[in-house]
C-alpha cells in the first residue's frame, strides 16, 4: 500500500516571501518516483520535476528547488521570491507500479501583491 | 503548451447520455493515460494504453470504456451518465512504456452533466 500526504491545504504569502510546499511519501517499494505538477487558475496540468528515491541532492531550477529525503518520506518543494504567477495548486504525485500518477490531494498557493 | 490535445474542452449533457472525449498525444508519445479530475474525489487516474493496447486500469467505472486507434489518439467514452460524473476529464501521454517517463498532460475536458 502506499500513501502520499500533502498536509497543508492552502498557503497564502505575499509576493517575494519564499514558500515551502510539503509532500510524504510512504510506502513500502524501495524504488520509485517521485513528480511534482502545478495547476493554474487556467487549469491545466504542467509539470514541474521528476526525481527517483536513489537520488537525494537536492535540485535547483530558477527559484525552484526540491529537497526530498528518503529517510523521512518527504519530497518538499520551495519556491524563493514567490511571484503572482506562482499562484496555483501543485501536486506531488509518486508513480505508481502500475505506471500511473498517483497525485496527493494538492496544496494550492496564493500568493498576495 | 505541452503538445497534447483534448476536444472538445467543454461538454454539458443531461443524465443517461453518452459522450465522447478524444486526446491526441504528442508526437511520438505512444503512452497515453486518463485522469479524472473531480471535487470529491481528486485526481486520479482511470486508464493507460501504450501503442494501442491497454496496459493499465484504475479506477474506471464499467460505464466508461477507451481505446487507442492505430495512428495514437484516443478516445474515452462516458455512457449512461450521472451527475457524478461531471468533473475535468485529462488526457495524458508520455514516450515509452517507462515508470520514470514524464506525464505531458492536455488541458483537459471540462464534462458537465445536467
């Protein structure tokens, strides 16, 4: 069985605060993936970053970085300097054996002008 | 723009119809997933088909069935539709039959029903 917590429903900051999203992870396969996607007011889905459990260095893009740790379960997102455009609700999504998304239940972001 | 298309993006239908939603995935994808997006239940996937086979179930009612044509469109059909049903309708495709292959998802198909 496996299980995928996104804790925090909603977060507001105010633009330029920097803002971490939480995701855990449980599960019992030693191997698997992890993604994150964000869904805009506009709706659509876009993905964000894929990482696999043997690969904890934390990731950079822009103001974007990624922090997942195997021993706790937990592939958090931050986002620095947070814009309006960053407004939206990410998902974490581990995939699953059967090659699915399995997407947690989402945080969705506000960010305040 | 991900590359993957979804017609119509709208549809309103009454109770007991059917409908059906069409996904053209990337160039070269021969992946393509559904998901249902829905207030109550999430997001969570329904089905996959990889280059015309099915490969992967979810949680897919009965009523709904999908197929992959030989040129790698896909088509899901809602039948006997209730007022549950209404949600976003995703269609998703990805390179290869690969559990670490990204997701490109389309901008879905909003379903609503009356």
């Amino acid at each position: 069985a496996q299980k995928v917590t996104q804790a925090q429903t909603e977060i507001s900051v105010v633009e330029k605060e920097d803002v971490t999203l939480d995701c855990v992870y449980e599960t019992r396969d030693t191997t698997y993936y992890l993604f994150w996607y964000k869904q805009p007011p506009s709706g659509e889905l876009v993905f964000l970053i894929r990482r696999n459990s043997f690969d904890e260095q934390n990731e950079i893009s822009g103001r974007y970085s990624w922090n997942f740790q195997k021993s706790t379960s937990s592939f958090n997102f931050t986002i620095t300097a947070s814009q309006v455009v960053d407004s939206a609700v990410y998902f974490c999504a581990p995939l699953t054996g059967a090659n699915n998304l399995f997407f947690g239940t989402g945080t969705r972001l506000t960010v305040i002008p | 723009d991900s590359g993957v298309t979804q017609t119509p993006k709208h549809l309103i239908t009454a109770t007991g119809q059917r409908v059906t939603l069409r996904c053209s995935p990337r160039s070269g994808d021969l992946s393509v997933y559904w998901y249902q997006q829905s207030l109550d239940q999430g997001l969570q996937f329904l089905i996959q088909y990889y280059n015309g086979e099915e490969r992967a179930k979810g949680n897919i009612l009965e009523r709904f069935s999908a197929q992959q044509f030989p040129d790698l469109h896909s088509e899901l059909n809602l039948s006997s539709l209730e007022l549950g049903d209404s949600a976003l309708y995703f269609c998703a495709s990805s390179e290869r039959n690969r559990n670490y292959n990204e997701q490109f998802f389309g901008p879905g198909t909003r379903l609503t029903v009356l």
